[in-house]
C-alpha cells in the first residue's frame, strides 16, 4: 500500500493535489512547495523511490559535514572516550554508530513515506520542526502511537541532555576553574562548579530553545547550517590527533578562519540565489551546501598550510602525563596500558572503521543507482533490510549491557539474598584485606 501510494503521490498535478488539501468547508488550503505532493524536483521521474537525486545528494553531504561536526566537537564523545576501557572502547564507537543509524534509516524509510504516501496534512514547516513522525504514529495508532512516541523522544532527549550537561559542566570545571581560577581546587570544589554550571547551562539551552522558536529557526534549519557553523573544527582536531607536525596556531587560526569564510559563502549564496536574505533563504539546501563545504575544506587547507609552514614535531608524551583530581583506575587491567594493546586497537578501528564508512557512503548508494525508480520488489528488500536492522540493533543494544555486566548483577543478587559463601575469620595476627 505504501508503495502504490508513492508512486500515485507522485504523479499528481498541482490541480490534484489542490483539490485533495481542502478544509471543511470546501476551501483548498494546499500551497506548492508546502506540501509534498506531486512530483519531486531533480529526482528520476519525479519519484520518491530512487536514489537519484539531486537534492538528496545535496542534503547527504551537507549531513556528513554537519555530523562529522557534531561528534568532532561535541565534548560528550570526548569525555566518554576517555572515561571508558582504552582497549574496548573503539568497539564500542563503531557498534553504537551502527546502532544508532536505525534511527534515521528506519524511522525515515517507514514513518516519514508514510506520512508522504498518505498524504496527511503535514506541511514543510511541520516537517522540519520534525513533526512527521508523531503525526504519522498518531494517525496510524491513535493514542497509543501519540503515547510510543513520547517515550521514545523522552527518552532521547532525556540522555542527550544528561550528556551535553555533565560535558559542559566537565570543560568548565576542569579547562577553566581548576586551570585558570582555582588550581588548587579538590574534588569538592569541582563538584560544587559542575552543579552550578549544570543548572546555568540548562536554563541557557531552555531560554535559546524558546529564542530559536520565536525567530522560527525549526529543527531541519539549525540542523542544515550546523555544518557551517561547527564544521571548521573537524579537520584541525583530526590533524592534531594524527598527526605529529600539526601546529597549534593554524589549528585555532583555521577552525575560526573557516567559520568566517563558511559563514560569507552562505550569505553570499543565499542572496544571490533568492536575491534577499531571510529565515527561508538561508535555510534552503544550495547555500548551507556552499557553507558546509567551504567550512570543511577552507579550514583544512588553511592548517595543513600553517603545519608545512612551521611543523611543531609534536611528540604526544605531554598527554600521558595530564594531572588527573583522583588517580581512580578501577575497572582498568594491567593491558589496558600496553602499547601492544592499544596500537592494536587503532589498527582494528582503522580497518573496520574506513571499510563500514566506504561501504556506507559510497558502495550502498553507488549500488542503489542502477535501480533508477525502484520496482516493488527492490523497495521490499528495502524495507527488509531497515526492519531486520532495527531488530537487531534493539537486541544488541539491550542484551549486550546486560550480559556485560553480568556478573555485577550476580554479585549484587547474591549480596542481597545472602546465597554467597561467609567470609572467613581473620586470624588475630593476620592483617584484614579491605576491598
């Protein structure tokens, strides 16, 4: 049914579709470009079901630059990175992207074409406040798929927040408090900075939330200009991970510099293409593409210039010796610190990593091409291939935990019924162990 109904949206007049977006008393409401009906601009035959398409591969690079952003600047996957085993936790990057991609590849394949194929009154502002997928379980299930969704965005937004407020407290805390304010600061007075800085940090995201709002900057824009904004720190943090000559000045000197370079090119874009500058303009594909790219690209020229310029030689000993507050080092093996272990560790990310990213990227969509507008059959193995991800990813994401800390619940279960063994009694003149 989702099939036949993307094929017929697609081949709707603009007469059509006017008369299907009519209010109660007779009244077309329906606006082109509001609403997605009728044949999709710069795809094969207009169709929803192909991977030709011009705005998609637009949209598709402006999604890799702005994500590439977004987990190179994000201070939340730095600090879980180091807080979690130095041997494991490249597995457990790559097996939480693979996770998480479900999210986009299945709520987009079903939830958000049927919200297309139905042709439920959802307009392109709705769409990108990221409504369509509420409206379409709505409609689907009633309340309950009103009340499935509510859990699911609770849920997520609930951890995303938790994360973003324990990392900004953590930068504020340790890069700025303990460093530049209060070096002598002890634990106490690091956790009385991070609660305030919790609480200030939360309010401020309500009040730009609320701001955003009121401009009318929805989810879909802030999410296509993220690239433009953040997207010049991407390949300086990279080169200053890998690579020994890369210089600190350039490293500042190009993540700014490409910002403003980005931030010119989107202006300029945007008005030369609509000939003004507003809301609507700046959020349309063409240039916040010109943005993302030039961030992207202006800002690693700039620092591999300013690295062959004057190379720093760095030799990455001074990371290995950052002061920790409490030299915690539960939960870590003696292996953990082997070169051995870990150079191990980078050679199995770079293998796996680089072949999933090409596979991904690049092979997926290169051979969905051939398919032009898919048959009823190929979009079937579609839909196979996103529920069956979907399925596994939940059943990797819930057991795996549970099984990992499988023992922490045995010992928990068993300290509670009392079922272990008693401890023996320590002989006078033999000194108790203390665990």
């Amino acid at each position: 049914a989702i099939y036949d109904g993307l094929q017929l949206v697609s081949s709707y007049s603009e007469t059509q579709c006017s008369n299907m977006f009519r209010s109660s008393d007779g009244t077309s409401f329906y606006e082109k470009g509001a609403y997605s009906c009728g044949p999709v601009p710069d795809n094969r035959d207009g169709s929803y079901l192909t991977m030709l398409s011009g705005g998609g591969l637009q949209f598709g690079i402006i999604n890799i630059v702005g994500n590439f952003g977004t987990v190179f600047v994000d201070q939340s996957y730095w600090q879980s990175a180091i807080a979690a085993k130095p041997a494991s936790t490249h597995k457990g990057y790559l097996l939480g992207g693979l996770v998480w991609f479900t999210i986009p590849f299945a709520l987009a394949t079903s939830l958000g074409l049927a919200g297309v194929a139905l042709q439920l009154p959802i307009t392109s502002g709705e769409a990108g406040a990221g409504l369509v997928p509420p409206a379409v379980a709505t409609h689907l299930f009633g309340k309950g798929g009103s009340v499935m969704m509510a859990i699911m965005l609770f849920m997520a937004i609930t951890s995303t927040g938790s994360a973003e407020g324990i990392a900004v407290s953590s930068l504020v805390a340790y890069d700025i408090y303990k460093t530049y304010i209060n070096p002598e600061a002890d634990g106490r007075k690091i956790l009385l900075v991070s609660k305030v800085v919790i609480v200030v940090f939360g309010l401020c995201m309500g009040v730009l939330s609320v701001a955003l709002h009121y401009m009318g900057l929805n989810l879909g824009w802030v999410y296509m200009f993220m690239g433009t904004a953040i997207g010049s720190a991407v390949v300086p943090l990279w080169n200053l991970l890998m690579w020994k000559d890369a210089n600190a000045i350039g490293a500042v000197v190009g993540a700014w510099g490409g910002m403003v370079l980005a931030l010119c090119t989107w202006l300029i874009v945007a008005s030369a293409q609509s000939g003004e500058i507003t809301v609507d303009t700046l959020g349309k594909l063409e240039p916040n593409l010109a943005g993302n790219i030039v961030a992207i690209v202006s800002s690693g020229l700039i620092h591999v210039v300013f690295s062959l310029a004057k190379p720093q030689n760095y030799d990455f000993k001074s990371m290995g010796e950052i002061k920790m507050l409490e030299n915690d080092q539960s939960g870590l093996a003696e292996e953990d610190y082997q070169e051995s272990v870990l150079a191990s560790a980078k050679m199995w990310i770079q293998k796996w990593g680089w072949a999933f990213t090409i596979i991904m990227v690049i092979i997926w969509p290169l051979l969905s091409l051939p398919a032009g507008v898919f048959s009823k059959d190929y979009w079937s193995m579609w839909v196979f291939i996103s529920i069956a991800w979907a399925f596994v990813a939940t059943f990797v994401i819930i057991w795996l935990p549970l099984y990992e800390s499988a023992d922490t619940f045995k010992g928990i279960f068993v300290a509670m019924t009392g079922m272990g063994s008693k401890a023996e009694p320590v002989a006078k003149d033999q000194p108790a162990v203390t665990l």
